[in-house]
C-alpha cells in the first residue's frame, strides 16, 4: 500500500513541475498592453481558469494528500519504539546515569568514596 501511495506521490510532483513549466508568466502580457493591442486592460484579461491551472490544482491537491497519507504511515510504523536518545544509549553501551550513585557522581553508601577501597572492583 506504501509502495503504491509513494508512487502517486512521486508521478503527482513531476506533473506538477510539467504543469508549471508550461503555464504562461502573468507578465507575459504586459507588451501586448502597451501597443499590440491584444489584451484589454495593462495586465491580461483575468477570466476563469483554464485548463492548465485546473490541472495544477488537482495535482496540488494529489500530492498534498499522499504527504499526509505518507506522514501519517511513517508515524504509526513507529510508535512504540524509544527515543533517539535511548537508542544511541543502548548502542553506545553506556547506562543513562553514572553507575554508583546519583547524577551528579556523589557516592551512595558511606565508605564508597573512599578510593582504596574500590581498587579491586570492576565496573558494571
């Protein structure tokens, strides 16, 4: 199912790009205002949509809906896994917090801060 929403996803941006290549500049025609005498006001005639800007929309429309069909699957294929942090805790093989007390290193049972007395033990 993912395979084929990636797929409408990828065709959906390359008609995009197509459909906006072809379009033509809102600018295009100032010229004709000017002297040519094709247009009728200074910046084109702003009539209804046509053809191409429809089909822009729907492919908008397309994509936009497969990126949040993409989203949405991405999330819940990871849901119940740890954090980033976590992982890169497990991997690295560290404990999360110093072993032998509390966060900040002190000690904590008396006699363990004595350093001759931990000589001989091998940490966990």
């Amino acid at each position: 199912m993912e395979t084929l929403i990636w797929s409408v996803h990828i065709v959906a941006a390359v008609i995009i790009i197509i459909l906006i290549l072809l379009q033509q500049g809102k600018g295009a025609d100032m010229g004709a205002a000017f002297g040519s005498g094709a247009s009728g006001s200074l910046f084109g005639a702003s009539g209804s949509a046509n053809f191409l800007s429809r089909m822009t929309a729907l492919a908008t429309t397309v994509f936009f809906i497969t990126s949040l069909t993409l989203t949405y699957f991405s999330s819940d294929s990871h849901s119940g896994e740890e954090s980033v942090m976590q992982k890169l805790d497990m991997k690295s093989g560290e404990a999360a917090a110093p072993a032998g007390g509390d966060k900040l290193g002190t000690p904590d049972k008396e006699g363990e801060g004595d350093a001759a007395s931990r000589v001989g033990e091998i940490p966990e």
